[in-house]
C-alpha cells in the first residue's frame, strides 16, 4: 500500500527560484537544521507579525490566513498574550508545586467533556499527549493492538510515529498496529460509511487478536484531517461499539477538531454521538503555547497513574495555563463555536456555488472552519498536481491554505475561528481567481 505524505504534499522544492534573501534563509536553514524540515509552497512565505486571521511578511505584505489553526481566537490576541505574560512576570514552575492555575483550568475544561471523562493530565505536544494515551490504554486493557485509519497523524514520538502512517519516508505501520480505510464520504454513499467502516475495524480486531498483540485502542482523528477531512456525522459510534465489545478503548484525537473548530460542538467525537475512554487535544489549546491535554475516564486512566508516577517538566505550567484559560474565554465570550458554524457554513455555500459545475472541484465539505475541496481530474481522479497549483496559486495572492489526504488532492481549508464574513469574501475573490488562473 502507498501512503501519502503529508510533509511534502506542499512543500518547497530547491528547484524553484526564489529572490535572494528567501534563498539565503533557506541555505541557512538547510545547513544548520539539516534536511528533516519541510517549507510551505513554491514560493515559501517570511513571516514577521500577525494579528487575528492576518499575517504579514518581512516587506509588510498582508496575508489572509486561511490555514492555522493553532492561533484559533486569531494570532497575538490581546487577551492571551496579556494573560500570558502576566503570568510570566509573576511565577512560572512545574506541577510538583501547587498552583491555583491548573486547578481551574482543568474545572473549566473537564466542564466541557462528557461527565464520566472526568481527569485530565497536561503535556507540551499532541504527540507527547497520544503517546501518554496508548501507555494508559495498554496498562488498562493488558493489550497492544491498534487500530488506525490509512493516511492517519497523530505525532512524531517512536510510539506516535508507529501510527502515523502518514508521515512518509521511512515511516512504517508498527507490527502491533491495523490499518483500515477511512469514511472517505466522496467515494463511498452516505448509508454505507458506518457499515464499511465498522467492518474493517473489526476485521483489525480479529486480526490482532489471532496474531496475540489483543486489542488495546482504536485512534482516530475525529474529522480525519490527514485522511482528506470527512466530516459525516455518526459514522464512529458502530465501530466505538465494536472496540468496546473487544475490551478496547477509543481514543479521540481531538488536536485538529477540539475546541468549537467544527462549529456543531466543542468536540469532534460529540458529533459522531460516542463516549471516548480517552480524549486528546493540543494545537488550538493555548493559542500558539504548547500545551496539551490527555482526559480520560478515571477508570480507564487507574492502572496506569496508580502504578506509574507522572511528570513533565513544562506541561500544565502556570504560563500555558494562564494561556488556555485565556483562549477559553475568548471562545466562549467571543462566541466562536457559533462564528465556526456561521462563517464556516457561509464560506462552504460559497465555495460550493462557485465550484458547482467546475469539472475540476469534485466536492467542497467540511464542518464548521474545517473545510476540504476535493480536486479531481477530467476523469474524476484524485488530482494532486492540480491541488498543489491551487493551493500555489492562492499563495501568490496572498491566501494561504495546504493540502491533505491520500493523494494530496483535498484542499485543506482551517482558518483561525474568528474568520469574519469579510474574510470568506476576500477568500471567495482570491479562490475564483485561482481557479481560472490553474485550469
Ligand atoms: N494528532 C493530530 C490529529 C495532529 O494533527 C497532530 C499534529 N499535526 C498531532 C496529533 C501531533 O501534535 P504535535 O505536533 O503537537 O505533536
């Protein structure tokens, strides 16, 4: 099977020709990071300062961000960076001291999760967060079979990258690790994505059962993101039922839909009707501060934290509480799971009336500010080279997007949650004009 790559389905290849200061900066790079690192786009972007969904180069150019969805209440809010750094200047330590911080912090979020996932504990990264999620469930179920989706992220440890297929390269599927395909809502009808998909998940179970890893966890990115962004609610909860029935645990990844993104709730998994045993989220959390979170039942975390001390050095600390706290208050006081869903639906009407006859664009969807534009050849194939030249061209008009899926073909739409109905104009404007422009 081929996998994707998620790393350069967009990224800047040395043969393009760049001005001389953007070269110099990426010699510099290349010599003193080494080769690992990926740049976005033909042309690659020299950012110096933003604000909300703008960003701005080192010639003061304006860019729409259409992209990012770490700075979700908009890059450099006001509020967080005040709180913040208030909290810099007064006290920044470690969780074997106690702070008022993580203590209210973990009220407000555990308030916003089902009742019975009712414990939280804090790392930097979504990776650090996944891979704290499968030690738990192993410990729990006495297991170590996965499952996961074909073109799944979810991080870049030595457990993450086991199931993170994706990724590329050298990168391969641990042994204890089952792939199945994921509900590519395009390709498959609607009333068949649940069946299809609890079928695989249980042919994965009955094989890591007969092959003795058992079954420990099914992981999924509950948009699929790195699968091409399938949004159809409901399509979890039969194969949740399978997992459980197995003695597994459902891991929600919740790193690209937590936090309002989708607009219908606050959490991806609460659109496909499922209690998670565990539930994992970073990215959004601390608006560009790296916190993370794993919450999970009680029940489900006990063999792991009775028997297993925990500590990490940065995660929970007074300064990226201040922060999460801070973007929860944008979100909820600003309204931004409302704005997702309004703006988000605005922009996807938009996207869908312009593109309705295109023969190019097979389909826009999404939920809320997630949102993938299936580029097709004339025969209906997935079309990377045509993506790519989108997402390009939309770069050269200073709109800025990626791609993701199988075949890099979908384009990758997940601005900040306080896009505004102005910006879903000047996104339109840009779009039509690359779309002309690439076909
Ligand atoms: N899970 C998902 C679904 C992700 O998209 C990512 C990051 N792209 C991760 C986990 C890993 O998060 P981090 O980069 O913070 O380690």
């Amino acid at each position: 099977m081929s996998f994707s790559n998620i790393m350069d389905s967009n990224s800047y290849s040395p043969d393009h020709p760049v001005d001389p200061v953007t070269g110099s900066m990426i010699a510099a790079r290349a010599r003193m990071l080494g080769p690992a690192y990926r740049l976005f786009y033909d042309q690659p972007v020299n950012l110096v300062r933003g604000e909300g969904t703008r960003l701005y180069d080192i010639d003061g150019a304006c860019f729409l961000d259409a992209y990012n969805n770490v700075a979700c209440v908009g890059h450099c809010h006001p509020h967080v960076v005040e709180a913040a750094s208030r909290q810099l200047a007064t006290l920044n330590t470690h969780t074997r001291y106690l702070h008022r911080g993580i203590i209210d912090y973990s009220e407000r979020l555990l308030a916003t999760l089902p009742d019975k996932v009712d414990q939280v504990m804090y790392a930097c990264t979504g990776s650090e967060v996944n891979d704290l999620a499968l030690r738990v469930a192993a410990m729990h179920t006495g297991a170590t079979g996965v499952v996961i989706t074909r073109d799944a992220y979810h991080g870049n440890t030595a457990t993450t990258t086991a199931i993170s297929p994706s990724i590329g390269g050298a990168t391969i599927a641990g042994p204890h690790v089952r792939i199945v395909a994921p509900p590519d809502s395009y390709r498959i009808p609607a009333d068949e994505l649940a069946n299809r998909f609890t079928a695989d998940v249980s042919a994965a179970i009955a094989d890591l059962q007969s092959a003795g890893f058992g079954m420990s966890a099914l992981i999924v990115d509950t948009i699929f993101s790195s699968d091409g962004i399938y949004p159809d609610p409901l399509v979890l909860a039969p194969a949740v039922a399978a997992v459980h029935r197995a003695g597994g645990m459902f891991i929600a990844d919740e790193v690209q839909p937590g936090f309002a993104r989708t607009g219908e709730a606050m959490w991806g998994f609460s659109r496909h009707g499922v209690l998670p045993d565990i539930v994992t989220m970073g990215k959004p959390m601390g608006n560009g501060l790296p916190i993370a979170a794993m919450a999970a039942q009680a029940g489900v975390l006990e063999a792991f934290a009775n028997d297993i001390p925990y500590f990490n050095t940065f995660g929970g600390n007074p300064v990226t509480m201040a922060a999460a706290a801070a973007v929860l208050d944008v979100i909820e006081d600003d309204g931004l799971l409302d704005n997702a869903a309004s703006v988000g639906g605005l922009l996807r009407a938009e996207l869908t009336g312009m593109t309705e006859d295109h023969p190019r664009i097979g389909e826009v969807r999404g939920a809320g500010l997630y949102i993938g534009v299936e580029v097709v050849t004339e025969s209906g194939a997935p079309d990377r080279t045509g993506a790519k030249s989108l997402v390009n061209a939309m770069r050269e008009r200073r709109v800025l997007i990626s791609v993701c899926g199988h075949d890099g073909s979908v384009l990758k739409i997940r601005p900040p949650l306080v896009f505004s109905r102005s910006d879903v104009d000047w996104f339109c404007t840009e779009f039509a004009a690359a779309l002309a422009s690439s076909f």
